[in-house]
C-alpha cells in the first residue's frame, strides 16, 4: 500500500503565489484568488 500525499499549509497569498509560481491554469487562477480573499462563484449569476 502506498504512503499518502504529503500535506502542506500555505497560509498567505504569497504563499501560495510561491508554490504556484507562473499561473498557467484557470484552476491555478481561481486558487491565487481564493488566497486573496476574495470570494467567487463556481456559476453563472442572472
């Protein structure tokens, strides 16, 4: 059996900006600006 993923806590933006380094992805996006604070939708708003 395999030994789980290790875990790691990146408390501030920069952080998390460090562990992401360039932002390639829309997940990698939406992840910085979660660690911004700011909150957001996974849907459309009408």
């Amino acid at each position: 059996m395999p030994l789980p993923a290790e875990v790691r806590l990146h408390s501030t933006p920069d952080a998390v900006r460090e562990v992401l380094e360039t932002i390639d992805t829309e997940q990698e996006a939406v992840l910085a600006v979660y660690a911004m604070g700011y909150d957001f939708l996974c849907y459309d708003v009408k």
